[in-house]
C-alpha cells in the first residue's frame, strides 16, 4: 500500500506535468488526462490520511470522541 508521502510524492509530479502541458498548448485529451490523474491522486491522498485520523479516534473512549470533534 502507499504512503501518503510517497502520493504526495507522485501529486506534485503530475501537476508539475500539467503545468508543462498546459504551456506547450498540448492536446485537450492530454491535458484532460493529466488532470484526471492530479485529482485522483489528491483523493487518493486525503482518504488515507482521513482514514488514519479516523482510526486514531476509534481509539480513545466515545466521550472523549465528542469533546474533541466539536472543538
């Protein structure tokens, strides 16, 4: 499985493509795929890291779940 930092990684490298695409006025099939691939990737990114967020308050006690989410 991927880390977040190695999507992190791979996230800056397709924007970093989109950006040069978009300067070289590529096709719109290419410059639609390069953004496919950045938002999937992001999404990708944020669902781990919301996952891991998630299991960390699986682990405290339901009480201390409520006082912490509503800060």
């Amino acid at each position: 499985m991927a880390t977040v930092e190695k999507l992190q990684e791979h996230l800056k490298k397709a924007q970093s493509n989109l950006e040069e695409a978009a300067k070289k006025n590529s096709d719109a099939a290419e410059i639609r795929k390069l953004k496919k691939k950045t938002k999937r990737l992001a999404r990708k990114a944020s669902k781990i890291t919301a996952t891991e967020k998630m299991a960390e308050l699986k682990k405290k006690k339901k009480k201390d779940r409520k006082e912490s989410s509503s800060e």
